[in-house]
C-alpha cells in the first residue's frame, strides 16, 4: 500500500530530523575549535561522555536537583576545555598536523579511561524533569529528550551565529582562525582566544551531554556518538556552523532511512555505517563540505 | 647500536649508508640472533614465551604503521581493520581451500595491502586531517562489512576457527615452537624495514613527509609513492592480523576493532615515528603495560582491593596511562623511546671522559 509507505517514511524523515539536530549539537563543539584553532578534536565524544558522566554523578552521589547538575557539568567542562588548552595543546602549536590529531586521541583514550575509574563502570541515568510522555503529531511520535535536545541545538545555533557575525569576541576569534600571525599584529592575543573556543566547545560539550545522557543513559559507550561528528563536520564543512546544521540533519535523515529500507535486508546495523559511505563519498568528490571555505591543498 | 667506536671516519655516502656501521656490528648482531633464536626459546618459560611472542607479532604491525606515518607522514586510524582484512583473508584460505601457512600469509597480506591502497586513495586528494577521518571511515566500514558478510566472517559469531600452522610436515604446539616461527616473520619484517627505510623508496617517502611540495618538484612521483607506502603498510598490517589469527587459533572481529588502530598508533608515537628500533621499544612497551600494571596492582592494592575491583581498575587504568603517555611522548619527546635510548648511548660513547 503505497499509502502506509508513506507515512512510514514520514515518521523515518521526522525521527532523522530530531537526531540530525542533536548531532548538530556535538557538531558544534568541533566546528568551534576547528574554526578559531585550526585543531581537530578527536575527543569529542568523550567531551560529551565526560560531561554526562559529571551530570550524572553530582545527581547519584549529592541528589542535586537537575538544573545544579547541569551547572556541574557546564563548570566541569569549561574548566576541561581551558585546561586541556593549556596543558595539550600549547606545547604542539607549530608542530604538524598529524601529532595534533594523535594529542587529541590520547585526551580521548584518557578520558574513557579515566571517567569508569572515577564513576564507575554501570550505566547512570540522567532524568530531566519533564515527562517522557512521548508527543505524537500524526503518525509522528516525538520524544521529549528529542525535543529538548533540538531545541537547545537551535538556540545554540542562533546564538552562535550571532556570535561569530555580530560579537567583538567572535570577529576576533574569526581573526585568529584566518591569519594567527596577522590577528596578533592588530592586537589580537591570540593565546586567550584559543583558550575560549575550547572553553567554549566544553561548554557545547556539557549541553550535548545532558541531553544525549538522559536520552542513552551515560556510561562509555556514550563517547561513541561522537564517532558520528565526523560524518556530519565533514558534510556540512569543518568550519561553518551552518554547515554543522545542515549536515547534522542530512546524517539524521539518511542514517533513519537507511535503517528503516535497508536494516531488513541487511540485518541491522545500517544505521552506523551509511553515514560512512555517505561522507567517503564527499571526501572524493567535495572535501571541503557544502558550506566550507574551499582551502584545500592539493598535491 | 652498542659499539663504543673509534677511528671511524667514513669518506663516502655508501659507507655512512652502510647497514653495519662497524665491521664488529656483524658480530653483534649474530650474537644477538643467537641470543633471541636459540637461548631465549631454552631458557624461558611458557608464560615468558607467550608474552615474547605478542610482543613480536606487535612489532611487525608497528613496523608497518610506522613506514606510514613515520616515514611518509601519512596517518591511518584504519590498521586495525586492515589487520582484520589479513586474518580473515588467511582464515576463509585455510580452512575453504586448506591452504598451507606459506600461501595464506603472504595471500593475508596482498589482500591488506590491496584493501589498504584502496583506503589510501584519498590521500592523494586530501591530507591530515582529513585523512584521519577517511581512514577511521575505512575502519568502520570494515568492520561492519566484515561483521555482516557471513561468506567473509563464517555465520553468527562472526569467527572463524584456524587450526595451527604445520611446518616441515609437524604441527606448530607449543608456544617455544611459536616463538621460533613469529621471530622468523619479525626478523624478516625488521630487515625489510630497515632496506627499506635506506633504499629509493624510503628515500622518497620521507621527502613526502618532509615536504611533498618540495618532494614534487624534485621529481618525487608523490601519486605513486602515497599509495605505495599505504600498500607496504597494509601488507605488514594484514601479515600480523594473519599471525596473530594463527596464534590464537581463531579469526574474531573483536580482536581489530579501533582501539586496536589506537594502540599501534601508541606504539609508534611512544616508541618513534620513524625509527626502527622504536617501533620495536613502542610494541614492547605497549604489549607489557597492561601486564606491569596488573602485576603492580595486584601486589600492591591486593591488599585495599578486592578482585572485582581490579577486574575494573585494571583496563581502565591502562587506558588512562596510555592517554597520558602519547600526550606526554607528543609533546615532551616527539621522537620517543628511540631517541631517549640514543641519547643513552650518545652518553656511554664517550663515558667517562665526556669532556
């Protein structure tokens, strides 16, 4: 009938939706730091793991209401990000590209390792305090987590659109990623500018780690959403924010319909490897991304 | 390596190049052939033995990764999937078609390295960056292929049982008779590097990674010798997922997913991007952390601990030092243990009359 498909690949196009933005979410801590620092970061998934990990502690062991959770895990996370700033990444400025990269999957590993030892090995829960009522609009059925977690995703996008167009800080920290050398010149210090976009992305980080946490339960399996910040980053350009949006929804979108049409024939799975294709497929034919700034050397 | 040389004046290129750099270094390094290939098998215990020959099979995949990203500058967070592409090949070999050891390695290995190259195409479009997320790309969809083609991975399991390697018509048993097969394969896999490292081809990859610019001007083919470093590579990655297969007598996905990249990547970094000897310290160390640390934890928080706890403490601690350790190698000591080891040996050299 083809009217049931329909409507089945409705609800597969809304349920992409939701995820998309949520992925857009974790996107837009990468895109910060890789649009102000240069820096790619592998441990991104481990900042949200991280991040929900602190929520959910401070919620198991003090019984805090979830609004000081969350303000445990922004803190937490800022101070992660300057930290990680100071220590890690200072000392590789100038060096290639790739020792970067293997920094930052030596912060990941080390925080998998480290956030079991601390909080232990069970899953924890988050529990936000709104319902989990599941919303129907038609044949839709929306999650409250879902929800919440576009809705932050769109704020944060707003905000930081305005940010990086309107704020003296943003045009600064927009300066330092085009030229390090000519930004320090018109007075620019550039060092604290750095600090800020990881701050930044730790703050980022702690957002998309409340709302993903209450959405999974958080224990380290939660670092593996962050396997699918590349797919989306690498869509949309490493450095737009629009570009986290846009290939946050088309990764939400192909991910759920894959995993409606093909899981049958395939047996399960679709969904974590689609995205994969999709982006090797970029990579060849358009590296840069649908809104990156095309500054590809080529050899 | 441990000479205390003197009189030495090299007047040519060729004799700098030289393998041996010393005529008694032919004498060290028989002796030392002697010590790995005849002493150690007698005078160690199986425990000992077993640990030797992880050790060895890791040395060969860093050696690979190492003519990747030491020598080219490339990177790959795709080995352990390649490893995955050598054990399966070498598994479906030996038990479909009965293949002996001699045909499903070197065959393990071709279809790496074929695999391996394919990865490795869009590095000539993309760099850095880029490429890490290609190549993490090439692991997961390796992964995911391998895991849900059951004419690759042999059913539900996704593992396929491979019986022992049989040399000169006896069936390899014990883990002595393993040592002396697996050092064979990583003697080889040392000497191939180190001729590689010397010859046009190594040559050629390090102006690549030095600067591919410059290394195209100079007529450096830098289409042909990417992916050629990403084919040797893969070749050694899909030799160790065959030896490591015939070693624990079973072909399992799980066995290569991407911590597995990240430790050999931990090797390199922690042992030397490029340098021989260091992948060699890198794959000792990595191999051995985790048992130092059991063996640490067990004598001394045995006692506060109890086992459940250490069954815990113990994977995750390991994760935290290894973080710790690339971080500190990355940015202390970019050239690793190797470099620390030369310095000792720049010390003796003159020891004690340093001034």
């Amino acid at each position: 009938m083809p009217e049931l498909d329909w409507q089945f690949t409705l609800v597969l196009i809304a349920n992409g939706v939701m995820i998309g933005l949520m992925y857009t979410l974790i996107a837009l801590g990468f895109v910060l730091v890789y649009k102000a620092t240069d820096a790619i970061n592998f441990a991104q998934g481990e900042f949200v793991m991280f991040a929900a990990f602190i929520a959910a502690a401070a919620a198991y062991f003090g019984d805090l209401p979830f609004w000081i959770c969350g303000l445990f895990a922004l803190a937490g996370m800022t101070a992660l990000g300057f930290g990680l700033e100071r220590v890690v990444l200072r000392p590789l400025i100038g060096r290639p590209v790739v020792a970067v990269i293997m920094a930052t999957i030596g912060v990941a590993v080390l925080l998998r390792g480290f956030a079991t030892l601390a909080f232990g090995a069970g899953t924890r829960a988050i529990v936000m305090p709104i319902g989990d009522e599941p919303l129907f609009l038609g044949p839709i059925m929306l999650q409250p987590v879902q929800l919440v977690g576009a809705g932050v995703s769109l704020v944060f996008l707003a905000i930081f659109t305005w940010f990086f167009l309107c704020s003296r800080v943003g045009i600064a920290m927009r300066a330092v990623a085009d030229s390090q050398q000519v930004a320090m010149a018109m007075g620019i210090d550039v060092r604290r500018y750095f600090a800020l976009a990881w701050a930044m992305a730790g703050i980022v980080s702690a957002l998309a780690g409340i709302v993903w946490g209450a959405m999974l339960g958080v224990d380290n399996q939660l670092a593996l959403v962050g396997l699918k910040v590349f797919p989306v980053v690498i869509l949309g350009g490493l450095d737009s924010v629009i570009g986290a949006v846009v290939g946050g929804l088309i990764v939400g979108v192909v991910e759920s319909l894959a995993a409606g049409y093909l899981d049958p024939y395939v047996g399960g799975g679709t969904k974590d490897f689609a995205p994969y294709v999709l982006m090797i497929l970029v990579l060849m034919i358009r590296p840069y991304g649908i809104f990156g700034r095309a500054l590809i050397e080529r050899i | 390596m441990f000479h205390r040389e003197s009189g030495v004046f090299k007047t040519s290129y060729v004799a700098d190049m030289a393998v041996y750099p010393l005529p008694i270094a032919k004498w060290t390094v028989a002796a030392l052939a002697a010590l790995f290939a005849v002493i150690v098998p007698l005078a160690m215990n199986e425990y000992y033995l077993s640990l030797l020959n992880l050790i060895l099979i890791a040395v060969v995949g860093a050696l690979g990764l190492n003519i990747l990203v030491g020598y080219t500058g490339q990177i790959s967070i795709g080995h352990g999937a390649l490893m995955s592409v050598g054990a399966y090949t070498a598994a479906n070999l030996v038990t479909r078609l009965d293949a002996p050891f001699w045909l499903a390695l070197p065959a393990g290995g071709a279809m790496a390295a074929t695999i391996g190259a394919v990865i490795g195409i869009p590095s000539l479009r993309i760099k850095g960056l880029y490429l890490a997320i290609a190549t993490l790309a090439g692991q997961l969809i390796i992964e995911w292929t391998i895991n849900h083609v059951s004419w690759i991975s042999g059913g539900v399991q996704a593992s396929i049982e491979v019986p022992r390697p049989t040399l000169f018509g006896a069936q390899l048993r014990t883990q002595a008779q393993f040592y002396v097969f697996l050092l064979f394969f990583a003697a080889v896999a040392i000497v191939a590097t180190i001729n590689l490292a010397r010859s046009r081809i190594g040559r050629a990859f390090v102006a690549v990674r030095d600067q591919d610019i410059a290394a195209e001007i100079i007529g450096i083919d830098i289409f042909r010798y990417k992916l050629l470093a990403f084919a040797i590579s893969s070749f050694y990655a899909g030799v160790t997922g065959v030896l490591y297969t015939y070693y624990l007598g079973i072909a399992n996905y799980e066995q290569f997913q991407i911590n597995v990249s990240i430790d050999y990547l931990a090797m390199i970094i922690i042992g030397g991007l490029g340098s021989v000897l260091g992948s060699i310290f890198g794959a000792i160390f990595v191999t051995l952390l985790p048992i130092v640390t059991r063996w640490m934890l067990e004598g001394l928080g045995g006692l506060i601990l109890s086992p459940a706890d250490l069954a815990n403490i113990i994977p995750n601690l390991r994760l935290v030092i290894f973080g710790a350790l690339i971080i500190i190698f990355l940015a202390l000591e970019p050239e690793g243990l190797s470099r620390l080891w030369r310095n000792i040996v720049a010390y003796f050299r003159v020891w004690p009359f340093s001034y």
